[in-house]
C-alpha cells in the first residue's frame, strides 16, 4: 500500500494525564502525511481506508542494544556474575556456532522483535552478519548492524579486520531503501587493546562510520582498568579520541562523575539496559545524572542469553521502577523522559532521525496496541499505561517505511513455523555438541 489511511485510532498523547481523541493517519510513499482528529474527509480513488477501531496509534520503539543470534542460548546461564556467564557458559557455546546457527537465532530474535512493537534495532555480533543483513532486508525491520571486534590476531590483520567490517557496513548501507545503517562496535576495554581502539576510531574517521562499545559495565572491570592502565576505560576512550565520533556507550553501569562529564558531547549517546545488568547483577546506571549533563539516553535489551527477552515495553517499565528504587526518588526519572528514549531518542542514535515521531514528514514507522488489553484499563491514562502497564503481547500490528509487518498478531513478512523450527532444531546441536 503506498497510500492510505487507519481511521477510528488513538494517537497516545505527548504527555502523561492528557487524553487521547479519536483520529486517522493518513500515509504516502513511507511516509506520515497527517494525524488528524475525525474520520478521514477524502474519499479519493487510491487510497486504502483501514479500520483502526480499538487500537492505539504508538510509534515503534527502538532497541538500541542487542546480539541477535545469542537467542539461540536463551536460558542457558542463570544467577553467575557477568565474567563467569561469558567465560564458562557463553563464549564456550558460541565457538560451537556456524553461520546457520547464528542465522536461526536471528531469524527467532526478529520475529520476537516484531511481534512485540520493536520497528528497528541496533545488533553487534561477529559471525554470520551477512545473513543478519540480509534477514534484516526482507523482514522489514530498520537496524543498525555492527560488526563486533576484539584486538585478535597481528596489528596488520586487526587493520584488515577494520577495512573489512567498514566495507561491508557501508555497502549494506547503500542497498537498504534508508532501513540499515552501520556502526564498528570493538567490543569492550577489557577486550581490545588500547592502540586497536585507537585504529577503530581512525577508522570511523576515514569510512565515516560511528562507533560503539560495552563500557563500565562492572565495578570489576573499572578496577582492573585502573590497575592495568591507571585510569577508568571511560578516561582511556576520552583520551583516545573515541568521543570526537558519534558514539554508542553501552550499559556504562558504573562510570565517575568524571566519566560522566567527558561522556557529556553531542556525540555520545548512552544505550542503558536495566534487566541485562540486574540479571548478571552489574549494578544500575545513573540515569538522572546523565539526563542532568544533557546526555542522550536510549534504551536496550542487551541479549536473550542476559534478559531473557526482547520486549521492549519490559525493559521501559523494569527501567523506570529501577532508577526510582536506586535514587529512593520516585521522581527521579519522568514518564515522558522514559518513553523518549525507547522511541524518538531511540531511533535518532541508529540514523533514524525521522523515525519515532507521529507527525507529518515523519517515517511510517508506528505501531498498533489493544486498547481492550485488561491491563490497560481504563485506557484513558494512555502514556502511563505504555511505560508502566503494556507489555509486548498487547502489540497487534507494525509498521516500518508504511509496509505492514504484523496484521492483527500475525506476521507477514516471516515464517513462524519455520523460524521456531528452526531454532529447536539448531538449539538441540549445540547442546548435543557443547555437552
């Protein structure tokens, strides 16, 4: 459909306690046209009336940290600290993955994706990203892909890995129709030497790539940075130059106030995920504080092996309650501040800066909620209910560029049975070959 109209929705408000009216949205070519009280006034030949009757009108929310193919070990590791969960039960399993593995993992995280309101996501993995790509290509989904590095291997070969991941990030960028863009992700501190971090942000320079990494996620591996370098990894990343790129910090669980400080450009965004670091036990990131220096907070899932779920709408609401225990302040962080990051704040820090809004101009990338769901009664405080009540089983449909992803629950763009048959079966080998 390149041109048409949902009418009888409600579009959630901008701000908590104000009602919702009943409108339409008009899309054309991918793009929002209106969002307009009423019924819709034309008529015209060509435009597709849909019938949008007890549903809410929501953007799509974007995940801005994930490591799709690490759905194929969901539930493997339970209760052990992150440095036990990635050397004894994690990075074990995944030498044992091929290509079609991380493939099915994909293929299961995307389908979860959809299904429960995620309109694009940020992955970082190290194996199989062609078959990412082109999953992402077909579903429909917007993503930003990235390829995860760590200081292996001779300083030439690191540079070579560099060229290799840029090239095909920036190809992948230019065959997606604006859904993929593409960022080098080292994987952390711990992980990558200093002098391949700084070739990383060279890198980004010279293909005009941004950047990410996990950082201070653990008070153990603040320490141990301090021990080895004389600093926190946070100082050593300022030091380095990693800031002057845009730059995606993830979990930063346990940064200073002088962390914090550095971190506080326009070209950092910190990707903040409340139920990866509660479940591996890292701590909770200082949210207030950073929304204090103007840094720009989005939100993430982190992997199905740390969560163990992709619903965003559990990780917005674990996230809020989180920062409100931590502070013993229920006012430390605000519903609409938490809502921005999981939509518009979101979808700008993967290159979408046209994405998460409901207004004209604005990418066809909404979602469609139950307002009949029992716990979203009465439905009047809507944006509450989105950050503190939905959950992702109350999404019945997506949309991503005006293409239709789910329609009432069911997806269109990708075999379910196949996909969880899939997944089983790959999931049954590596357990087969791992024990």
């Amino acid at each position: 459909m390149k041109h048409f109209v949902i009418e009888h929705v409600y579009p959630i408000p901008n701000a908590r306690g104000v009602q919702a009216v009943k409108s339409h949205i008009e899309v054309k070519d991918g793009k929002i046209v209106q969002v307009e009280p009423g019924d819709y006034p034309e008529r015209e030949n060509g435009v597709d009336i849909l019938d949008g009757r007890g549903k809410w009108l929501s953007p799509g929310l974007y995940n801005t940290h994930g490591h799709t193919p690490m759905t194929m070990m969901r539930g493997v590791s339970d209760d052990v600290v992150l440095q036990e969960w990635l050397n004894n039960h994690v990075w074990p399993r995944e030498r044992l993955f091929s290509n079609e593995t991380a493939e099915a993992g994909t293929g299961l995280a995307l389908a979860e994706m959809i299904r429960t309101g995620t309109t694009g996501f940020l992955d970082m993995y190290h194996m199989g990203m062609q078959n990412t790509y082109e999953l992402v290509k077909s579903s429909g989904i917007k993503s930003m892909i990235s390829k995860g590095m760590m200081s292996i291997g001779t300083p030439e070969e690191q540079s070579e890995k560099l060229a290799a991941a840029a090239r095909d990030l920036n190809e992948w960028e230019q065959d997606s129709s604006g859904r993929i863009t593409g960022m080098l992700f080292p994987h952390a501190p711990y992980t990558c030497t200093p002098k391949f971090l700084e070739k990383t942000v060279d890198a980004g320079h010279q293909y005009d790539l941004p950047l990410g990494i996990h950082l201070e996620e653990t008070a153990k591996e603040v320490a141990d940075y301090r021990r080895d370098y004389g600093m926190t990894p946070a100082k050593k990343l300022k030091e380095i130059g990693f800031y002057t790129r845009p730059a995606m910090l993830t979990h930063v669980v346990h940064a200073t106030d002088e962390d914090l400080d550095d971190m506080s450009v326009p070209e950092v965004t910190i990707s903040y995920n409340p139920m990866s670091n509660a479940k591996l036990g890292s701590g909770i990131a200082r949210i207030p504080e950073m929304l204090k220096r103007g840094l720009r907070i989005t939100i993430g899932t982190d992997s199905a092996v740390s969560n163990n779920n992709l619903d965003m709408f559990e990780e917005l609401r674990l996230g809020a309650l989180m920062q409100k225990v931590a502070f013993q302040d229920p006012s430390s962080i605000e519903t609409e501040a938490v809502w921005k990051m999981a939509t518009e704040n979101g979808a700008a820090s993967m290159g979408f800066s046209d994405s998460g809004k409901l207004e004209p101009g604005a990418a066809a990338d909404f979602i469609l909620i139950d307002s009949e769901s029992f716990a979203l009664q009465p439905y009047d405080n809507i944006l509450s209910h989105l950050v503190y009540a939905a959950s992702g089983r109350d999404v019945t449909d997506s949309f991503v560029n005006g293409r239709q992803l789910m329609k009432d629950g069911e997806l269109l763009t990708l075999d379910e049975e196949k996909i969880n048959a899939e997944a089983n079966r790959h999931y049954r080998k590596l357990n087969e070959a791992y024990l």
